[in-house]
C-alpha cells in the first residue's frame, strides 16, 4: 500500500486487500482511488486545513451500505429506524475521515460502499474494508494531500 512518506504502519478490512470487492466482504480494495472529502469531529478536533472539501460531522450524519436503498455508498441524514453506518461515533475512528472514491462514479450495487482512511483502532486491529491510522500518520498525510491526490492500494 503507497500511502505517504513516513507512515509505519496502517490496518486494513479483515479480508485483507481484495481484486473483487463485495459488500461486507471485509476486504479492502485494490485500485487508486481520488480523496473526495475529508469529514471531522468538530467537538473533538479542529477543522483540518485541507484544499479538498471539508466538513464536519453532525449527531445525524451516516453512510448508507444497503445496496437496495437509493442513497447506497452515498452520505445520508440518519432517520428513526435507519440502518446506515453511524459517523458520530462514541469511539475516535471518525474523528477524522478522508471518503474516498470507490464504486461512487459510476455506482455499482453490491459492489461495496464508503471506503474511508480513519483513525486506527488501538493496536491496529482489522477494520470493516478501510484503511486505519495512527493520528500522527493521518495529521501527516492530510497536510500533504494535493486536489489531485490519490490512496493506491497495493500489495
């Protein structure tokens, strides 16, 4: 995996890096993919200095990944008795989050949704597909991320 100069070390999905990613396989895609927005806990962190669109996380904010649901791998407003992924979380993994591009252009449903570089968990333990960092790494790779910057996924 390329990620940054400096980065030691990063936790991927449980499946490992996969060529032919499905939804809740566990695994996390092979491929580039663009940064498309870097979201934050704004009563946890400060807003990060980015140049990509930045915004901060609400108590209503989720991710749909029901490929059945019109919004699937798409940013939603929870509703009572959604089932889309939580991004105000009790724990620190989305206190800082670059959403990147995968299956959103075009979308492809059942193909897998929401690949996010988020914080680690404590001893970088396998994440649902993503890739997890420790805080400093994450700090590091958003100061040098560009408009045009890239995550390629390797093995």
């Amino acid at each position: 995996m390329v990620l940054a100069h400096g980065v030691k070390r990063v936790a991927l999905g449980r499946s490992g890096i996969v060529a032919l990613k499905r939804e809740g396989d566990g695994g996390t895609p092979l491929g580039r993919f663009p940064i498309r927005l870097v979201l934050y806990r704004a009563d946890r962190i400060l807003r990060p200095r980015s140049l990509l669109p930045t915004r901060a996380i609400s108590g209503r904010d989720g991710w749909c990944e029901d490929s059945a649901d019109r919004n699937y791998n798409r940013l939603v407003k929870l509703t009572p008795g959604s089932n889309a992924d939580r991004l105000q979380r009790i724990d620190h993994l989305y206190d800082l989050v670059l959403v990147l591009g995968y299956n959103d252009r075009p979308l492809v449903k059942g193909k897998g949704s929401a690949i996010f570089v988020h914080l680690a968990r404590p001893g970088y333990r396998p994440t649902a597909g993503c890739i997890g960092l420790a805080n400093r790494d994450l700090q590091a790779l958003l100061a040098q991320i560009r408009s045009a910057s890239s995550i390629v996924v390797t093995r």
